[in-house]
C-alpha cells in the first residue's frame, strides 16, 4: 500500500515541477515634474509557463519603505496555461505594480531598497468559470531599488532680473512725467480771471 501512495505522489510531481511562472520588476522609474511630490514607480511582467494550469495571483509584498508612502497598484490577473501579461508603470492611470510618493524631507542619496514577494495558486481551468484549486504555488521575488531625483528649481537670471527692475523705473518716470505736462498744460490754458 505505502508503494501505491509513494507511486501517487511521485507522479504528480512532474506535473507541479512543470508549473513555473516567472515574475520581473524593471528598474524604478522616477516621475518628475507631473506630480507634487516626487513619484517612484515600477511596472511588471508576469508569465505563466505551465501547459496545461492556470495561474492565479493571491498576495504581494513589499516590506516597509522609508521615506515614503507606498501605493499597490497590482492588479493581481489570473493567467492561461502559456500566458503573459507586461504592465508597464503609469502614474497618470495609474498602473503597474507599485509606486512611492517621496517624503518632502528625504535625505539626499537616500535609497529604498527591497524585495517584492509574489504570492499564486495553481488552478485546474479558469476559476471564474469551474476551474479547481490545485495547489499553492511557490513564492517568487524580484529586488527593487529607488533613489529619488529632485530636480533643481532655476532660480531667476541676474540680468532678467535686472532688466525687469529698469523697466519698471521706466514705466514710473514716464507716467510721472506724462502727469507733470498735464499739470503745465492745465495751467497754461486756464483763463485768467
């Protein structure tokens, strides 16, 4: 009987081995100049590579970030057997997997550095539509790495400030002495009484 059971679970085991999925995070890309503050942000790209299970996506983790306040944007898809699906990072839609808005008072050269976990099942079919729960899948991780770039403000050049000064003393003069004439001209044509 245990040789039966040992045979069982043996020759299910080819079948798990071949349930694979691959999971990959692109470098953080650092949005400037669209939001206040500061945004970091990653996309991802998810294949399964089982021919014949589904992959359904349960959990992902981050660990903690400093300097910063994390937003999920995974949208955690269920895939065919062969299926892939890419999400690249979008902070308008927003989309991807993840995004950090920068805290005002992060120090310079600070980095944020990590691991996503990504959590999945294995499902016999679609589990919108019949498919059963087979197994836990084993977790996989991509690293993540986020400094933020903060661009300088421009301050103002010498010489536009310079030149928006002179044209202002300009402008008073000339209202002055447009008043100035005014007043001659009025005493000039007032009758005598």
């Amino acid at each position: 009987m245990r040789t039966l059971v040992l045979a069982i679970c043996l020759s299910a085991l080819p079948g798990l081995a071949a349930n694979i999925y691959t999971f990959s995070v692109p470098p953080g890309e650092n949005v400037i100049g669209i939001f206040e503050p500061l945004r970091t942000g990653w996309g991802y790209v998810l294949q399964n590579n089982s021919g014949s299970d589904w992959l359904v996506t349960t959990g992902l983790d981050a660990g903690t970030f400093l300097y910063a306040t994390p937003q999920l944007l995974f949208d955690f898809p269920d895939l065919a057997p062969g299926a892939s699906v890419t999400v690249p990072y979008d902070p308008l839609t927003p989309a991807g997997l993840y995004q950090i808005a920068w805290d005002q008072n992060v120090p310079a050269g600070f980095v944020n550095s990590g691991t996503f976990t990504l959590t999945a099942q294995w499902w016999s079919g679609d589990p919108l539509a019949g498919g059963k729960f087979i197994a836990d899948a084993t977790n996989v991780s991509a690293a993540y790495r986020a400094t933020p770039t903060i661009a300088a403000v421009p301050e103002p050049s010498t010489l536009g400030l310079t030149a928006l000064v002179g044209l202002t003393v300009l402008a008073v003069a000339a209202c002055r002495r447009n008043s100035a004439f005014s007043f001659i001209r009025n005493v000039e044509t007032r009758p005598e009484a």
